[in-house]
C-alpha cells in the first residue's frame, strides 16, 4: 500500500473546514468518500471536493472495500460506536477528540481495535506543532530545573445556540470539547518531564469546580496534584473571550506559551532570573502533518505518534474531574 485512502464519518466542520483539506494537500493519503445523512452536505461535499462516492448511510461507507481509513467526526457521543463499527468493517481510525465519553468506552474501542488489527488514535492534532516540538526541547534541556506548577487553558465565547458542543445527549461541555486538551498537555509534559513512557504518570488527587447551562459545564476548573508534588491548573470554558495559554513553571525557570493548541507562529517565552528570551515558533500544518503520520502507520504497520495509553490516561483523568465537579 503506497496511497491510504480516506473516507469521512459525516460532514462536520472540523472535517470540511482541516481536515479533509489536509488530506487533499498531504502525500501518502486519498480523499476517496463521504457519508452524511444531509443530501445538502452530501452536495457540498461534491462541490467542494469532487468527491463521487457519497453515500446516505454511515454502514455503506464502511462498506466500500476500496476505503483503508476513516475519519470520525461525528458528535462526542456517537464515537464510541462507530469508531468500533468501523473497525468491526477493517478500516483503520482515526477519531476525533475526546476518543469517548467515559473510560469504560474507551478500554472497549482499544479491545476491538487490537482484536480487528487496525490502528486507532485520538485526534489531537496539536501534538503535531512545530510549538509543541519545542515545548518539549526546553523540558528536555532541563533549563526549567525541577517542575514545580502547570497551567493550561482553552476557552472561548460559543456564540451558536444550536451547536452540537451544549447538548448533553450528544456529549457536549467544554471540558469533553476544549479542556481535553490541557488535560493532555499536562499529562504530555509529567511524563516528558519524568522521562517515562507516554501516559505513565497520573494524578494523585483531583479538585474541580464547574459552572452548568442547559445540563452541561460551560465553566471547568480542575487541580490536578501529582505524587511528586507537582500542581497542575486546567481551565476550559464557553462563555468568555478566547483565552488558549499554558505555562510550564520550575525552580530555573518558566516557559510560557500562547496559543499552545494552534500551529500559527509566534513566540514561546523562556524567563530564567532576570533574564527573559523569546523562542520563535515556525507555522506548522498540524493537520496534514497528522494525516501524514497515521497514514505511515497504516502503511507501515506501527503505532501513530499519539499513543492508546495516552487516551486512556486522559479520559480517566476526565472521569475523575467530572465526578469531583459533582
């Protein structure tokens, strides 16, 4: 297999607006088909994309034999099972975040995925940034001494009524849509930091608190405490301006970083004593380099870069905030 070809679970904005372009623009990967119940999207899609093998019903895209991979956009609460439907069918997955809604969900689409021999991840495009490759180069250089405290947001003003992301029946809330992603940047960085194999490190104890609209959290706050004595703060939200910042704070030093879960350039900011130096960060195409990556897996027979552990680490943590925000 030279090319991995493509279909598309439901023609989300995330897959119209990244993703199914970056495969159009990615070496190795073939946009081939769509299935979405909506004949208008279904239009769209062939408008947009040129794309001739549409389909009406999710099974007949799973179906078509000629299909290696599928993208699964669908609302939070419909993964868990057409990620497994999926790959009951032999496609490979890639799913986007959160992989699902509880870790019970989870343990079972990774049984099913090393039982049908596909690969599976959790679409975490962030992980593909030319900033987060040098978030990890400063924690790996040891210029930040010990890591003492962790702060992560990622919120913004949800201004559409109707949006799938505040209904509860469909998985919705900020920490399932945005406060995944401090969460796994904090767990992304105990482990660097601690020099152990990805999804090792967990927390000891958790604090949350949350504010409720229509049955689910507009408002998350969460402590994550580590064993080591390592503090860490996630913060999502739909209710106020955009806010994506985390810094990562030790005994030498603190990196701050803007925009930590976006591939536009800009600068992280490494503060050591009096002493305060900007690190460029390059734009990324965090997308197609994402596509790129779980294709070679799929040619090549080798986990992606985002591995199952991690996913299961990050959806127990999320487990265990919301039960403390209770």
């Amino acid at each position: 297999m030279r090319t991995v070809r493509w279909g598309i679970l439901g023609y989300a904005r995330i897959a119209s607006m990244s993703v199914m372009p970056a495969i159009v623009r990615s070496t190795g990967a073939q946009l081939l088909g769509l299935a979405s119940r909506d004949a208008a999207k279904r239009e769209a899609a062939r408008t947009q994309f040129g794309l001739s093998r549409l389909y009406e019903r999710y099974e007949d895209l799973l179906a078509e034999p000629e299909i290696d991979a599928i993208y699964n956009p669908l609302p939070n609460a419909l993964h868990h099972e057409w990620t497994i439907r999926a790959a009951e069918a032999g496609k490979h997955v890639l799913c986007e975040k959160p992989l699902a809604l509880n870790v019970a969900q989870v343990q079972e689409m990774i049984a099913v995925s090393e039982r049908t021999g596909v690969q599976l991840m959790e679409a975490f495009m962030y992980r593909y940034t030319e900033r987060t490759r040098l978030v990890l180069d400063v924690i790996d250089r040891g210029v930040l001494g010990e890591i003492k405290f962790l702060e992560s947001s990622f919120r913004f003003r949800l201004d559409r009524p109707d949006s799938i992301k505040l209904q509860r029946g469909l998985g919705g809330g900020s920490l399932y849509d945005v406060g995944c992603y401090p969460v796994n940047f904090s767990g992304m960085v105990m482990d660097r930091a601690a020099r152990v194999k990805p999804g090792a490190t967990r927390p000891d104890a958790v604090v949350a608190r949350a504010s409720y609209t229509q049955g689910i959290d507009d408002v998350f706050s969460g402590i994550l405490h580590y064993a080591n004595g390592v503090v860490a703060a996630v913060n999502s939200g739909f209710n106020a301006h955009k806010r994506v910042f985390s810094e990562v704070v030790g005994t030498e030093g603190v990196l701050e970083i803007p925009d930590t879960f976006f591939d536009n350039p800009g600068d992280l900011t490494l503060t050591r004593g009096e002493r305060r130096d900007l690190i460029a960060v390059p734009q990324s195409d965090r997308y197609r380099s994402e596509i790129e990556d779980f294709s070679a897996a799929v040619r090549d027979n080798r986990p992606p870069a985002l591995t199952l552990a991690e996913t299961l680490r990050n959806t127990e943590v999320i487990d265990r905030l919301l039960q403390a925000a209770e």
